[in-house]
C-alpha cells in the first residue's frame, strides 16, 4: 500500500509521507492521493523576495547625506577690502614765542660785516696787526708796566716814538680805522703832519711815519 504524501510543490509537506488515514495535506489542504506527484524540473523558490530598505528606515547618523552636483566650478572669494586708514592726528601748536611780536629775531637787522685787520708794514719787514676797536699805538713804558695795543718795542730807532703816540680806533659810521696824534714828535700820513687831537682817516696802501726825518715809517694795509 503506497504512502499518502502531499502533491503540492510548493508546500513544505511537499511529497513528504504522511498517515495512511489523511484526506487532506495538515500544512496546505491539498487533497491527498496514492499516486506521487511528478518532481518539477525547476527547483522550488523558496526564498522570499528581497526585502527594499527605505531610506528612512537608517538612523540619522548613518543617513548618507545628498549632494546637488553642480557644473559651476568652485572660486575661491577674495577677501574683503581693509577699512582705510584713519587720519595722522594734528600735530600740537606750536608754543608761542617768547619773544613779542616787534622784537622776534627776525626783525632785528642783519648783522653787519665783520670788521677788517688793520695792518702795518714796517720798513725793517716786521708786522704788527690791530685786531681792537679801540687801542693805542707807541712802546711800552719800564716805569709803569703799560703796554700799548700796537708795541713797537724792539724797533729801530723806538726813542722817537711816544708811550701812547697816537689812538687808533675803528669807525663804524665811515667804515674805517681812524688815527689821532697825541706824540710830542708828530706823526705823519702820505708826508702831510697830522694836527694833535684830530681824526684822520687810514686807508689802504697809506704811508704812515711816526716822528720826524723818516725814522720809523709804516705802510697801512686794511684786510677785510
């Protein structure tokens, strides 16, 4: 006596013995019979579909994020302009003067100019320079200790020269050196006496003798 068994390919009693007394298939309800169903020649699917996993069916941290693709390339933006630079601040005024208004160095005149050296040539070659304003001309006196501005100690012939023979001065207002004769033995300019207590003026290339008969004679050199 052949076995009850389920002719049903695709249940899972598929061609599975079965009791001799069942109708029916206890899994799929196939009516059984004696006969065996013939085998298929493709073998039962089984397996079920695949399952499709939605996107939100991931957590949020493993969502992979979406990109919107884009055909514009990426340039890089300059960076934004610096603000300008704020103004130098004003430099403090000046402090005032000290001086008044009329009296600022500006407004006095300019200084004149400087004053020149009287120089005299003697005959023997030997120079004496006048850098005074004011001063005396003659030799020395043993007695008192005085020493003129232009001493003419040590010259030929010095006896006939005067302690103080004559003054000799600067004159701004004529802008040249004067001489007055004050000797006891005169004093001459270009050959012509000069009167005691009158001013005379020297200048350039003059010929100035001391005493009388030519003894002690000078040529006059101004040097500016």
């Amino acid at each position: 006596m052949s076995a009850n068994r389920c002719p049903n390919s695709k249940c899972e009693y598929f061609n599975r013995v079965l009791p001799n007394n069942a109708k029916v298939c206890p899994m799929c309800g196939t009516p059984l019979g004696n006969a065996i169903a013939p085998k298929s020649s493709t073998p039962p699917n089984t397996s079920s579909p695949p399952k499709v996993v939605n996107q939100t069916d991931y957590p949020a941290s493993i969502n992979p994020p979406s990109y919107q693709s884009s055909s514009v390339p990426y340039v890089e933006q300059p960076p934004p302009p610096l603000p300008p630079p704020s103004p130098p601040a004003y430099p403090p005024p000046a402090a005032p003067s000290a001086y008044p208004p009329s009296a600022t160095p500006s407004a006095y005149p300019p200084p004149s100019s400087p004053r020149p050296v009287l120089r005299l040539m003697h005959s023997s070659g030997r120079e004496f320079r006048f850098f005074r304003e004011d001063g005396y001309i003659g030799r020395r006196s043993q007695m008192s200790g005085r020493i003129p501005e232009i001493d003419l100690f040590g010259i030929p012939n010095e006896g006939v020269v005067s302690r103080a023979h004559a003054r000799i001065y600067w004159d701004a207002n004529q802008n040249a050196y004067i001489i007055i004769d004050n000797s006891r033995n005169g004093t001459y300019l270009n050959g012509n006496f000069l009167a005691s207590g009158v001013p005379y003026r020297l200048s350039n290339g003059d010929l100035l003798q001391l005493g009388q008969n030519n003894l002690v004679t000078f040529t006059v050199s101004v040097i500016f």
